[in-house]
C-alpha cells in the first residue's frame, strides 16, 4: 500500500518529512507488526510497542505524541471512516460478488461450513478489514446493511431467493426443527420453524452459486431465543418448565414472530411485552400486549403474568439476571 495513495483516499494529514512510501501490510494488533507495516491506532497507548516492532506508518484519530520523523505518521478524523475508503478502493481489484440480505440469513450463514472463497461479514470496522482484505480475486461476499455499512463496496445486489419450498420439515416444535433438504435427513436440529424460510433462501443462494456448503448445526442465533423459567423468573434447563420467555433484540422481526406464535402456539397463553415505542393504535385493547419504558419494568410484568410463552422485545436474557452490583444496590435500598 502507497503512502500517497492512503493519503488521497482517507484526506488525512501527513505529519513530518518521512523517507517512506510503501507499507508491506496494514496491522491493528501492535504485537503482530512486523518491519515495514503500517499501524492502525485506535488506541495511542499501542503505538510504542507497534513502533518497537518496526512500523512504518501510522494511522491515528485521538491526540498523540509525535516523537519519529522517519514513520509516517497520519491523522485522520475518524479511524472507520478511513479505513473504509481505503477498503472500497482496493476490493476494487478484487472483482467481489457482494450480496446483500437481512441479519437473520447473514447469523444463518456463519453457522454453515463453506469454502474460503465465500465470506460473511459483520462486526466492526476493524473485522470487517480483517476478513474482506485477503480474501481472493471474484470471491464471494454475504453481509446486511442493516448491519454494516453497503458503502464499503462500489456495487451489490440482492440475496437470489427460492421461489419454491426446498426444505420438508418432518417434525417440529416452536424451537426444534427436524427437516430434509436435497435427501438428506438433518435431525432434530436447534432451530426453531421461525427461521426455516430464512434457511431455505440462503440453502437455494449456495446451490444456484455453486457454493459447497455442510450443516453440522444451528446455536447461539441471537434471535428468538427461548429461556425456560419457574414462577420466580429462575433459568431452568431448556425443555423442562411451561414457562418460557422469548427474546427478540431485533424490533422489525416483532410483527412476523407475533404471526408466528399465533398459528404454530394457539393452544397457548401468549404475552407480548414491547417497548413503548411500539405502542400504536392497533396494539390498544389488546389484553396479552404490555409496553415497557425501562427495562427495569419487564421483569415486573413477567412476574405479575400468567403465560406458557412471553415475547420480549427490545432486549436480551441478560436482564434475568441481574450483575452482583445490582443486587447489592437493591439490597441497600431495600
């Protein structure tokens, strides 16, 4: 990489006269710079241990002693914004297939074994970099713009959908799924139906690609998560209480996953706790809707109801249980 051309891509600003132009790798981790690397610092205090292993350059948004007239030191407004210029100027010559999905089929994909040609990104600005930056030439690229920014690539297009049902469930319940796709039998499979058609877009997507693909399993989606409880909200092992509180982080899937319990659960008593945000004039009346305005009011609501499912939105399981300095606090209040 080009001192100038960083230069006239980032708009940084050059500080000092060095004698250097070209980097041999961009490095985030100061332990793992080597001689000839340029150093991306998000944090000041990295610098000495990245100048120590033989940096030639350094990137910085935050104050920082300059204190080496032979590296090339830059500063730029914003480390991400920078480093995402550089990116969409150098996947150029990569000739990337980038395609663009919502994050359940992107969380789907990194739990399906593929080959190095295809990538799924998310994360930071820094991971992004870290997996788009050796991928090869016309590989393969699967990410969210509800997640990462599309401006880090020049063009992308739309996941390529099923048009008709490839996936045969054979048995489930609302969070296990047994199911056959191309004559093979996956059994019994942590995933609940919710997520099926979503499963079934990005299986047809690998096929109509030709990207060679292998479940081995689904866990930790993020999404719908189901946490089985007693009366007093205590975690009890999966499968063993008729209490079971679901979390959804993500309020655009609400309305679909509220469809869903209504036809795959109608046997059950449901409740929905959303925030107030949500709160419309088609949720007024409605008996099993609660609105919450701090989390601190959801855990009331769950103990104050009766239910077999409560769709929680807006948050994660982590409010059952409360850090030690909370209970301490609540116990000198109390």
């Amino acid at each position: 990489m080009r001192l100038e051309n960083i230069l006239a891509l980032t708009k940084g600003t050059l500080l000092g006269e060095p004698s250097v132009s070209l980097f041999e790798s961009v490095v985030f981790d100061p332990s793992k710079v080597k001689r000839g690397s340029f150093f991306v610092a998000y944090s000041p205090e990295d610098i000495p241990e990245a100048l120590q292993n033989g940096a030639y350059g350094v990137m910085f948004d935050k104050p920082t002693q300059i204190n080496d007239s032979e590296v090339a030191w830059i500063k730029v407004e914003n480390i991400d914004n920078a480093l995402k210029k550089l990116l969409r100027f150098y996947l150029l010559e990569k000739e990337l297939q980038v395609y663009a999905c919502d994050p359940i089929t992107l969380h789907l994909s990194s739990m399906i074994l593929t080959p190095p040609s295809f990538c799924n990104i998310e994360g930071s600005m820094r991971e992004i970099w870290e997996k788009l930056w050796p991928l090869e030439k016309k590989s393969i690229v699967l990410f969210s713009p509800a997640l990462s920014d599309s401006n880090i690539f020049i063009e992308h297009s739309q996941l390529i959908r099923a048009q008709e049902n490839t996936i045969t469930i054979i048995e489930q319940t609302l969070f296990e799924t047994s199911f056959i796709h191309n004559d093979t039998f996956y059994e019994r499979q942590m995933l609940s139906p919710f997520f099926v058609p979503y499963l079934e877009h990005l299986l047809f997507f690998y096929t109509f690609l030709r990207i060679p693909f292998v479940i081995k399993g689904f866990s930790k989606m993020g999404h719908f998560i189901p946490v089985f409880t007693n009366s007093r909200l205590e975690i009890k092992e999966f499968g063993s209480s008729d209490r079971v509180i679901i979390f959804e982080p993500l309020l655009e899937l609400i309305d679909e996953q509220i469809d869903f319990l209504d036809v795959q659960a109608s046997w059950a008593k449901i409740i929905y706790v959303l925030p107030d945000t949500m709160r419309s004039s088609l949720t007024i009346g409605i008996e099993n809707i609660f609105f919450y305005r701090y989390p601190e009011e959801i855990l009331t609501i769950l103990q104050s109801k009766s239910f077999h499912f409560a769709l929680v939105a807006g948050v994660d399981k982590g409010i059952l249980n409360p850090s030690r300095s909370s209970m301490k606090q609540l116990e000198l209040i109390f």
